[in-house]
C-alpha cells in the first residue's frame, strides 16, 4: 500500500545557498527552504511522509476519498474529523451541545 522511496532529500543546503550566505539570519530561521522529504511515499499520488502513520491516515482519508466530514452550519466539507473539528472551533461553527438542549428543555418545560 505505500513505497518507501529512494531518492534522497534534494533540499538545498545552507551552505551552498546564496541567500543564507548573504543574509545569516535567514539560515538560523530556515525559513526559505522547503520541508525535507520523508522516505514514505504515496503510491497514487507521490506525497512523501516522515512518518509512516501519516501516509497511512492519508491513504484512508485523503487521497482519492471524498470529503466525508461535513460541518452542520455552513456545510463545507472536510477529509479528516480533525481539521473539521478545527474548523468548527475556530469558526464557531460550534455544534450544540446534547446535554445541554435536554437542560434548557427540561427548564422551559417542566
């Protein structure tokens, strides 16, 4: 189901990059410099990974799946339960809380 791959980190060192040369600073952050790539590969897609969980949480959720968490408010839809849950948070797309409706019922309601 995954490839580990074979080709190495082709990232541009430091030391042989022009602008951290010139601007050190830029080296210390590491900023302009692309990720490292992982030895994992996706074998639809060629997404790499560091780790092998991570290939194997994309496999089932995100490569080739559709988008199978939808938030109840806006309806936007998202691949993993945990960016949704980001979302909702975030947005405060918040969905209600059960037991608090039965309280505020029961209240309202004797």
């Amino acid at each position: 189901m995954f490839v580990v791959c074979s080709v190495t980190d082709t990232t541009t060192r430091p030391a042989d990059c022009n602008l951290c040369v010139a601007e050190p600073w830029l080296a210390a952050q590491d900023a302009h410099h692309p990720p490292a790539l992982g030895p994992f590969c996706c074998s639809r897609c060629g997404r790499r990974y560091s780790v092998l969980y991570t290939l194997d949480r994309h496999l089932r959720y995100e490569c080739g799946v559709d988008k199978q968490f939808e938030c109840q408010v806006c309806k936007r839809r998202f691949s993993r339960r945990d960016v949704l849950r980001t979302h909702q948070k975030n947005s405060g797309h918040l969905p209600p809380d059960p037991m608090i409706l039965d309280y505020v019922s029961s209240v309202q309601h004797p």
